[in-house]
C-alpha cells in the first residue's frame, strides 16, 4: 500500500469517527509545567461538537497552554488528550496524526500572519503543506473564496499584513484557519485589540461560520460580549483545572468566588444585561408587527 493510500485510510476512518462521535475533545488527567511551575494539574474537560465553547480564566491559568496542548505544539507531563477519538498524547502514527491536523485550523493571537507574504499566500500556507499537488490557479482560487468567506474584500488578497488594519488582520488569520476546511476552529483571544463595533461583527462572522459550516469552536477569550453573544458554554479555569462547564446561567449559579466576581462583577452585569435585552428585542420587534398587522 503506497504513502498515499496509507493517508487516504488515515483520513476515511477519521471521517467516520467525525460523523459518528458526540465529542470533539476529550482531555483527562491533564497535567502541564514548566520547571517546578505547575500549570494544569488533573484537568478534564469534553468539548461537545458542534457547539462553540469559551475559555475563560485569570491570567496564568494556562488558557493557551491547554489550546497549544490540545494542537500538539506543548508536551504534557500527563494526562489524555483526544480528537475526535483520536489520541494526541505520544500517538506515533503520523498518518492518523496528519488525518486529524487537517481536520482543524487555529486562529492565534494578532492573528500570526507570515509578514513577508500577501494575505493570499498566508492563506494559501496550509493547502500547500498539505495538499502539495494542487494547481497554483486552483490553490489561489480557493484563497480568494476564503478570503471573502470572512468578510474582507476581494482586493486585500495581494496586500500584505503590514497594510490592514488590526480587524483585518484577524479576518485574514481566520481565512487561512479555514482554509483546509476544518470540523474543529480553535480561537485564541480573537476579539483582543478590536474595538467594540470591530469585536462584534467578529462574533457574529464566528457564529455564522460556526453555523454554515458545522464547525466545533474552542474559543479562547476574556470578552464577556463574545461569552453571552455567541457562546454555547463556558469553561472556566482555576485552581489549575477545569472547575466548572456551563452555560452563563448556570455558572452565574455556581458559588466559586472566581467565577461570581467574573460574570457578576460591573463589567459582568452590563453584559448580561445587554445580551439579554439582545435577545428579547426580537420578540418586542415580532409583537410590533403582528400589532401592524391586525
């Protein structure tokens, strides 16, 4: 059976466990340092698929290492980690291992776009790693489609980083996450250095890709308007684990001091209040025009 094969079984048995499964990450016993520094220490977590999970914890809590760990990029010193059904901790086979790196795109912080490329050829980086025999016009096709899948405009495909703007930046790093098509989109503080219109036309672009596309989103971030506006359930990191999953509500019921000053705090309550009046502005809309019509 040839290299090729090999990979293309990789990828069909990975297909079937993507269909088939409920979970999209499952990490037990997740143990990270650095030195004598312990940062996860016994952490689970299920990341359901489908659903757009947040990531939420004090500074030092390990919100990325647990993102970098899941994506191979950091060693745990214990624990287990799969995807999809797949484990990522000391697994050898580097076709099942190659199977599962298509299957997601990442989003990092200011978005970690190469400088000395053009916005299409950032895209273009992951099809050509690992869809090496594709046709130059093709590959660029498939930029530009992504390109504009997030909101930029057809001609900032040959600009390059130095010449967008922070927003434009994040939209160029989300096209080339999704330019393999992924099930899973890790997101890495997306809305950091937005401004507030900037930040939530992002999470509403994050939404309904999410929705179109059937993605699975671990997403990293301290926005509380990105928790309450697009957010399924919020994981939350303390005491070097996971210590609570939920949505907003039933954190807010939780009594972990951390977790009440967070979404209780000011800033927590100006945006509960403004997602909830989000959500029944709608229904008032809906009642002003059944009133017009009768």
């Amino acid at each position: 059976m040839s290299d090729g094969d090999i990979i293309a079984q990789a990828d069909r048995k990975l297909g079937e466990a993507v269909e088939t499964s409920d979970v999209a990450i499952s990490i037990r016993g997740l143990k990270n340092a650095f030195g004598e520094q312990v940062i996860h220490d016994g952490l689970d977590l299920d990341v359901r698929k489908g659903e757009i999970l947040g990531v939420v914890g004090g500074s030092g809590t390990g919100k990325s290492v647990l993102m970098r760990s899941i994506i191979g990029l950091q060693t745990p010193v214990e624990g287990e980690i799969q995807v999809f059904g797949q484990p990522m901790v000391d697994n050898d086979d580097e076709e099942a291992q190659l199977a599962i790196r298509r299957r997601w795109g990442v989003l990092f912080q200011n978005g970690a776009l190469f400088s000395t490329l053009t916005v299409s050829e950032n895209v273009q980086v992951p099809i050509r790693e690992y869809y090496p025999n594709i046709s130059d016009a093709l590959r660029e096709e498939i930029a530009g489609y992504k390109i504009r899948m997030t909101g930029l405009p057809g001609d900032a495909a040959p600009k390059f980083p130095s010449e967008l703007s922070g927003g434009m930046k994040k939209r160029a790093g989300l096209a080339r996450a999704l330019a393999l098509d992924p099930d899973l989109l890790f997101l890495d503080e997306p809305t950091a250095g937005l401004d507030p219109i900037g930040a939530a036309a992002f999470d509403e672009q994050t939404r309904e890709l999410q929705r179109t596309l059937g993605l699975t989103c671990f997403l990293i971030t301290h926005d509380l308007d990105t928790l309450h506006a697009i957010c399924d359930r919020v994981a939350v990191l303390a005491d070097k684990r996971v210590i609570a999953v939920g949505t907003i509500d039933e954190l807010l019921a939780t009594d972990h001091p951390w977790i009440q000053e967070y979404f209780n705090g000011p800033r927590g309550r100006l945006a509960h209040a403004g997602s909830t009046s989000l959500r029944q502005a709608p229904a008032r809309h809906d009642d002003q025009a059944k009133k017009a019509e009768s």
